[in-house]
C-alpha cells in the first residue's frame, strides 16, 4: 500500500513523499499486470479541503501482446496531479484525479490512485511493436522471429466459390 502518514505533512511549504518497488511491495494488484521499478516522487500542497498532489510516476508495466502474446516491457513516465479532501461530496464520486480521505483517517492511502493512472496509460490495443505480424493462423509459429510452411494466402473456401462465378455475363 502507499500512504502518507498525515502528521508527516508540514505545513507551511509542500511537503516531498518518495515511494519506490514492485507491484507487491506497493500492492498494486489492481493493475492486472505485474508492474517493476515503480518510482514515486511527489509533494502535497495545503488546498482548501484538503491537499493538492503533484509529482511524477515511472516505472515498468510487464504486458501481454495482444497480436502474438509475448510478454514485453512497457515502460512509463507520467505526471501525477490530484485533489486530495477530506469532505465527502456527491460529485467527486467516480471523478478521476480526486483522492477522498475519511476524516477519521491519519493517512491517506493513494494506492488505487496510481494503480488507476497506470492503467489508464495502457493503450486499448495492446501491441509488442506497431508492425507486430503475430502467430500464424494455422500453426501458431510467432512470425516475428520464425516463418512457416503455411500458405498464408489460402483462400477461404467460401471465397473460392466465389471465383467461379462470371461476373462478366450479369446484365448483359
Ligand atoms: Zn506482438
Ligand atoms: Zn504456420
């Protein structure tokens, strides 16, 4: 988990909060994938009801190619920015960059607030490289490193029935 104790917030000037690990040490199994070298550096600022958080997240999302399924490293470097309050209110709820904090709490705990902005960073279609070719179809080889003796421009058998017709002679 990943929290700040609040009585280690000073005042005066912001405050800097540095946090550092892997997916298990921060807990941040609400990612889905494992994350590495995850690094943390921010610092809080008084806001009215609450603190304004800013500061930067890096690190390394382990994904899983949706074309040819290999494991690769997707590293990220993001910006964090977030209201941090201690007032329950009815339109917060479900907003993102909003970290509510009961105000019977002598933390705050920002775990899910960075497993969701990792999430978030993950495109929709996850792929290992843009050209990835995937596996092939019928045999399952990765063609990025490897080639088969499939024909991989065999053509559907509906499609070859096709063929057959003349198109030529409609109309005429
Ligand atoms: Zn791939
Ligand atoms: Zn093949």
């Amino acid at each position: 988990m990943i929290k700040i104790p609040i009585d280690q917030i000073g005042k005066a000037q912001g405050s800097e909060f540095h946090f550092h690990g892997s997916q298990s040490d921060l807990d941040l199994q609400g990612t889905g994938f494992p994350v590495n070298d995850t690094n943390i550096g921010l610092r809080l600022l008084e806001a009215e009801d609450g603190y304004y958080l800013a500061g930067r997240l890096t690190g390394t999302a382990v994904l899983q190619c949706h074309r040819c399924l290999s494991e690769f490293d997707y590293p990220f470097d993001l910006e964090l920015g977030a209201l941090i309050t201690f007032e329950q209110r009815k339109e917060f709820e479900g907003e993102g960059g909003i970290i509510v904090v009961s105000p019977q709490s002598d933390e705050i705990d920002i775990t899910k607030y960075i497993s969701d902005t990792i999430v978030l960073d993950i495109p929709y279609k996850i792929l290992c490289k843009e050209d990835c070719r995937g596996l092939c179809s019928s045999c399952g080889t990765n063609l990025n490193y490897d080639t088969c003796d499939c024909t991989q421009d065999t053509i559907d058998p509906r499609w070859e029935k096709l063929k057959e017709l003349n198109f030529d002679q409609e109309g005429e």
